[in-house]
C-alpha cells in the first residue's frame, strides 16, 4: 500500500488529477438513487469496454478481406485457442448491450430524466443508442456470410430510396457499384475505428454532464419538475440526504456489471458465436437472410408492408422517430416525474413494445419478400420466345438458368424484388444492360465473375427484345451524335 500511494503520489505531482478524480468519485447523489433501477447505464458501459478487449483481439486475427475474411473467422472458431469464445463473447457482448441501452432509455424516460436540465444528456444517450446500433449492424456485415452479403445488400437498397443522394450513399457505403473487398474495408473501419470513436466520445460527454448535473432523483409523485425552482431544490436535496457515489452507491453498480458480465460469458459458452453461416455467393438467391436479433422486427415490417409503402415508410418513418426522440425533453420539459401520475408514457412505452416484440416475433414467420420461387413455378411466357433468334434464345435460357426470374418478372409473372424487365430494353441502352449485369447497381449483385463472355452476351440479345411492338431500343444520344455527319463543317465538293 506504501507503495502504491507512494506511485500515486508521484503522478499526481505530475498530473494533477488526484482533486478532479475524488471530486467525481464522491460527488453526493440523492440516497434514493443509489437503486437497482439506476444501474443500467453503468452496466452498458461495462459492456463497451468488454466490446472493445474482445474486439482487440479478434483484429489480430481476421483479415478484412472479401476473399479471407470467411476463411478467418473459421480460423477463429476451429484453429485459435479459444478463439470460438472471444466471438462469442464479442457477439453477444453485442446483443446485451444494445438490450441495455434500450432499457436505460426506457427507465429514463419513466423517471422522466430526460426534463430539465438534462435535456443535453438526453440527447446524447439517443445518439449512444444509434451508434450502439451501428455497431452492431457493421458487426454484422464483418462476419461476411450469406446472411451479411444480401443484409448488405437490403441496406444498400433502402439508402438507394433517399432522394437526390441516394446514389451517392451507396457508393460511400459500399466503395464502389458493387459488394467487394472495398466494402469490406469501409465497414472495418466504420466498425474499429469511426463508431467506437463517436462511442467513445459521445459516453465522455455523457458522464461528463451525469457528473456535472448530478444523478436524477427518484421521481416522487408530486415532486413536480419548474425551472426556476428545480435546481435549488436538487442541491437542496444533495446536502440534506445525498451520499458519496463512492463507496456508498458504487456497489450495486459494480454488482450488476459483474452479473452482466458473467451472463454474457454463459450465452457464449453455451450458445458460441453467430456464424459465420455458408460463403457469401450472389448468385444463391434461394436464401432468406435474417438481421441480427433486434433488427428483426424491421425484416417483418418490410416483408409485411405493401410495397408501395417500403419507400415513405422507411425515409419518413426514422425522422419521424427521431424528431420525436430529440424534441420529448423541450415539449415535456417541466411538470410530473413519476411514472404513476404519467399514464400517456407508459401507454406509449406499452405500445412500443408489445408492437417491437409482435413483429420480432412475425419475423420468424414472414417470408424475405419476394418469395424467390420462381424458376420452379413460372416459366418465360411464350410470347418472348416468338421469332427469336438462336443467340436471343440462348440468352433466354440464360435468364431462366442464372435464375433471373426470381428477382425480375415479365408479363407480372416471377420475382418482384427487381424491376420488372417487359420494358427494359426501352429504358437501358446496350451498354448500360451490360453493365447492370456485369457490375450491378442498388439492389441487384454483380454477376460478372458468374457468367462467361458467351452468357453475357447471349443475356443481353434476349433483354433487348424485351420492349414494346413496334418501338425502337433505348439508344445513345452521344454515340449517334459522334456517327453523324458534321453539317457545320463546309464542303469540300467542287
């Protein structure tokens, strides 16, 4: 002990933090709230730091590659002493703090903890919550499996939807027109670097106003919230029955980030890691990719809705959410605390909830929509067949073998994932139909390393008959003007 505090000592000379440090570890709090329903956000802090041990030393080992990163995680699972654990505790290190950030806000906003002064902290508890979630949908895509491949591809999908910059979106998110090792480098870095630096930063912030504003005190009916009174009655509060968080109010805080700790490492021993599940193959569409656990619940809207409704739903939807999120604490900044005497918020939260956990649950039962079946059960119509040539047909063949049909109808009969293609050939020039097939482009893979010269080929002779009786292809205006004579230049004719 002599000489720990002699070591102590010697850095605080040179730091000068010692005062700063017992000022924050004693600051009184009210006794009330040193209970058990104010521990969660200590627990999700916990979490973030087993997060990032755990999240060290799997970046020793995987590889951000398209083509090893697959390979390295089976590395992890079967070759690395323990390596399966470390995935295990990272994933579901995961799943319990994003379960805890959610429970923290839901206790926040029952203890009206979100009203004056903390509106701030409110604030940046719903930005923690988006970034926890980012974490946790970039963790995802790293596992780069089947599942992560078309869950990519869904989120590039619904970005493509927002207008102007949706194009835009998707070739920052994915670092170019298709899913590649580029995109697998991006969401490394969103995933190590970006994300756990805006977490970092925003929990800094957080703590730093939780210290500075003191802890909420337990919401008494009838203790109502005004600003001019509010506070002189919480340091009133303080001096009169607060006591030191440390040591007095600590230890249930460590307590339940122990038993937290504990749980996660149970579910990753019994349960071990998420994945990875089959190589990611673009060209196997016959997969019904499901998101991580609290992602479910939006799998089953987008399945359920029509969909003429994906689009406003999924860019009116989130801002809504968010603009309500932002603005609680300025509408209900003042009055009640106590859940008791705020029956509209707990009906509010009731209703979130029992909606989230209905559609979590529709989820295992709604299909990826559209169902992709079909090559067994619809055939090209015959009038596309008619007066075909011999590479148009092939090309047919093409369409129906690759399985294009399960994304792409014609005449309303096959997928209806992609744009239907009856008009095709009027809307995309020649060269544009061989790029949408060789690099694809917003919802649909890149088939160019599935398909030879000769398929291509044969693919785009039967999509350029795909137009109306009588209507001429989709040409490009710049190569006729570059073959047309030039009528300006004079004439060298005698």
């Amino acid at each position: 002990m002599r000489l720990i505090k002699t070591i102590g000592g010697w850095l605080d000379d040179r730091l000068q933090v010692g005062a700063t440090l017992r000022e924050t570890a004693e600051h009184p709090v009210p006794r009330e709230t040193a209970s058990w329903f104010y521990v969660f956000g200590s627990a999700a802090l916990v979490v973030f730091m087993l997060q990032i041990v755990t999240g060290i030393l799997l970046a020793l080992i995987y590889v951000p590659s398209a083509g090893e990163a697959w390979n390295s995680l089976q590395t992890l699972n079967h070759s690395v002493a323990l390596g399966w654990f470390i995935r295990a505790l990272h994933g579901w290190g995961s799943e319990f703090m994003v379960a805890i950030v959610l429970i923290h806000m839901v206790q926040v906003i029952l203890f009206g903890a979100y009203k004056y002064p903390r509106e701030l902290t409110w604030m940046v508890g719903v930005l923690l919550l988006l970034v926890t979630l980012g974490m946790a949908f970039t963790g995802q895509v790293l596992r780069f499996d089947q599942d992560a491949y078309w869950g990519l591809g869904i989120g590039a999908s619904i970005a493509s939807r927002v207008p102007v910059l949706g194009p835009q979106i998707v070739n920052l998110m994915l670092g170019g027109p298709i899913i590649a090792g580029a995109t697998l480098s991006r969401f490394f870095a969103l995933h190590v670097f970006a994300i756990p630096g805006l977490l970092i930063a925003f929990v800094a912030v957080h703590l730093l106003m939780v210290v500075k504003l003191g802890i909420n005190e337990w919401p008494m009916p009838g203790r109502v919230v005004r600003k001019a009174t509010y506070l002189k009655e919480y340091h009133e509060l303080t001096k009169k029955d607060g006591i030191p968080f440390v040591p007095l109010a600590v230890w249930k805080d460590l307590f339940f980030g122990g038993f937290i700790l504990l749980a996660i490492a149970a579910c990753a021993f019994y349960f071990g890691p998420f994945g990875p599940s089959g190589r990611p193959d673009p060209t196997i569409i016959q997969t019904a990719p499901r998101p991580d656990f609290f992602f479910l619940w939006l799998y089953a809207v987008l399945s359920l809705l029509p969909p003429s409704m994906e689009t406003p739903a999924l860019l009116v939807g989130p801002v809504v959410a968010l603009l309500a999120l932002f603005l609680l604490p300025f509408i209900f900044g003042e009055g009640e605390k106590s859940w008791r005497r705020r029956p509209i918020a707990v009906l509010s939260i009731l209703l979130v909830a029992v909606s989230l956990g209905t559609f979590t649950h529709l989820s295992g039962y709604t299909p990826w929509s559209p169902v992709m079946d079909a090559w067994s059960s619809t055939p090209i119509p015959p009038q596309y067949l008619r007066n075909r040539s011999a590479l148009e047909r092939q090309g047919a063949l093409v369409f129906q073998v690759k399985q294009c049909h399960n994304c792409h109808a014609l005449d309303n009969q096959g997928g209806k994932r992609g744009p239907a293609l009856d008009n095709v050939a009027v809307l995309l020039t020649r060269d544009q139909l061989i790029r949408q097939v060789i690099q694809g482009g917003g919802n649909m893979p890149a088939y160019g390393k599935n398909l030879s010269p000769a398929e291509t080929t044969a693919l785009v002779a039967f999509l350029e008959t795909l137009r109306p009786a009588g209507q001429p292809a989709a040409q490009d205006a710049s190569r006729a003007v570059a073959l047309a004579p030039d009528r300006g230049a004079p004439s060298t004719q005698p």
